[in-house]
C-alpha cells in the first residue's frame, strides 16, 4: 500500500504499533525466518527500524534470533487466544461438548495452545477419570496430551523443530514419549490422519482422542477432545465408537463459529 493510497490516520493514530504488527504479519508459512534485510524489505522499513522492532519483540519474547536469522516463537499464539476467546469459543463450544458428552457417555474438552501448554477453555465432565480434577483454567503439557499433539501438528515445520528444540520431554508414565525424534514423528502423523490418540501417557489408564478445529482459512486453532478409561475402551473402541462423533462435533463447532464471524462482520 502506497503512503497515497493508505487511509488518513486520526490523531490518536500510534504509528510505531502499526510498524511492530507489521514485522509481525511479515512472517508466514513461505517465510518462517528471515534475515534482518530481509525483514526491511518485507515490512519497507530502514534497517535499522527493523532492527529496533524485531530486538523490542524478542525482549517481549515474541521473536527468536540465531544471530543471523529471526523467527516468531508461539507466544504469539497467545495473540490468537485473546481473539478466540473474545470471538466466544467456549461459549460456542459448550453446547457441542454437552451433546458430545451425552451421546459417548464420556467427558469432553476444547483447549487452546498457551505456550507450550493446552488451556482448558470449555469442559463437560461426566465422571473423575484423572487423579487430578480438570476444569477450565486447567493446563497440561501439549507433548503428553491428544489435543497438545493436534495443535502441534498445526504448527508448521519450522515452528514444530523450534518447540522439539527447547522442549522437555519427562516421563509421566512409563508409556510416554520422552524422545524428540519418536515426537515428531507422531505429531507427523496426526498432522496427516487428523486426530490424535494418546494411550496413557499423560496418566496410566487414561485413554484421550482429540481433533483440530480450525477457523476459516483453515488455520488450526483449537482441540476437541474425549477421554475414556483404559479398562473401558482399547484403542480399537476409541478409533471407532469416539472418531466419528468427535468428528461431527468438530463439524459443527467450526460451522458455529464461523456463522459467528459472518454476523459479527456484518455489523
């Protein structure tokens, strides 16, 4: 956008926020890092403003550097979870988990990533399956977790080799995965099949499934999930009986909140 063509600004206009959501913005799945020359051509900025806002949003802890070369880190997604909650993904979801509930007899979750851990936003319970109780505000690892797998196989490539970098992988039970390597390779898989299954790892006797829901352009940005006891259901049973409604559930909650989008665009 040429500076004829940009919108006149009012006086409480803050230009140097503009700049910062614009280096921001000049990341993206084609260009995961970039150079500081390179951000300055992106953003049409001096280097040495690229330098200030790129350095401001690493202290932040926003942006990543090798020294050479500048990345996002996931805290901003925690951008992204404002917007979520404020555009009302718990009170979409509730209705959808309560009929998910009621018809698997099981509990049922959405969760947003918060850093390295999912958020419980929404939550129908049905019985205590886990030691400790689960309620909205809850959090867990992502690695040990469906729903923590179905987000990280939203990321992208260079966002999921960031987080198998610095994440540590301690064992919660003797099933899980404490190797980046065999991580990655089932985050893969998630990635392609479209759901997760997590067979006690996060506590023994505790089977989760999880799918992705994901906003109109297709950009995951939430999990769905049931949970069942390990004496009730084999992974068979889950992959079965729990799939296709969680599913449809998925379904309908992306339908809602897209319909949700359209009205409030409209006004």
């Amino acid at each position: 956008m040429t500076t004829e063509d940009a919108p006149e600004r009012g006086a409480h206009f803050v230009q140097s926020l503009e700049r910062g959501l614009m280096v921001v913005r000049a990341f993206s799945a084609e260009r995961p890092s970039m150079t500081l020359s390179e951000v300055a051509r992106a953003t049409d900025l001096t280097r040495a403003a690229a330098r200030r806002f790129l350095l401001t949003l690493g202290d932040l802890g926003y942006v990543r550097t090798d020294g050479r070369k500048f990345a996002l880190t996931p805290r901003v997604l925690e951008l992204g979870y404002a917007y979520v909650a404020s555009a009302g993904l718990p009170d979409v979801a509730q209705p959808h988990l309560e009929d998910l509930s009621a018809t698997v007899r099981e509990s049922a979750s959405v969760s947003v990533l918060e850093g390295d851990d999912i958020l419980y936003v929404a939550r129908v319970a049905t019985s205590r399956i886990m030691a400790v109780s689960i309620a909205v505000g809850t959090r867990f690892p992502a690695s040990t977790t469906s729903m923590g797998r179905v987000l990280l196989a939203g990321y992208g490539n260079a966002e999921l080799d960031a987080y198998l970098d610095r994440v540590e992988l301690s064992p919660l039970t003797r099933f899980t995965l404490t190797s980046s390597a065999a991580l990655r390779t089932e985050i893969l898989r998630v990635r392609e099949q479209g759901y997760a299954i997590v067979d006690q790892e996060l506590e023994e006797g505790l089977r989760s499934l999880a799918a992705p829901i994901r906003d109109a352009s297709g950009r995951v940005i939430a999990a769905t999930n049931v949970s069942a006891h390990a004496n009730r259901a084999s992974i068979e049973d889950v992959r079965r009986d729990l799939l296709p409604v969680l599913l449809e559930t998925t379904a309908r909650i992306e339908a809602d909140l897209a319909s949700v989008a359209r009205r409030d665009a409209a006004h």
